[in-house]
C-alpha cells in the first residue's frame, strides 16, 4: 500500500522523464514517410535509422515510466 508521501515522491521523480518524454515527442518528430510508418504501427527500424527516430518511435508505444515500474507496483 502506498501512502501519500510515497505517492508525492513518485511523482516529483518521474517528472524529469516526463518532460523529456514530450521533448522528444514534440521536438524530434520525423517526417514524410518515416513518420508515416510509425503513426501506422509499420515502422521497423533501419541501420542508418538516426536513434532520434528509434526513440521517438518506441515512445509511440511505451514511455519511459514504464521503464521503473516492477510487477510489485
């Protein structure tokens, strides 16, 4: 059970990974066809891929808070 303090600590540290979560949604956005294939779901990454592109990419479908979190939380 988590009690408020608990709760109010997690969100101060996740905020940091938040804001740069919307970073690099908002400031690294592909375009033309890149772009295209992720809002599909048909995006598969390609050697010469920047990793800009990776990333924004999986945060298409993840966030970085999904990182931290355990089975147990």
């Amino acid at each position: 059970m988590f009690s408020e303090d608990d709760v109010e600590a997690e969100s101060i540290l996740l905020l940091p990974l938040v804001m740069f979560e919307d970073l690099v949604k908002n400031g690294v956005k592909p375009v033309g066809k890149v772009l295209e294939e992720i809002q599909n779901g048909e995006y598969k990454p390609k050697p010469d891929d920047s990793s800009n592109i990776k990333l924004y990419a999986w945060l298409q479908r993840k966030s970085l808070s999904s990182l931290l979190q355990t089975e147990n939380s």
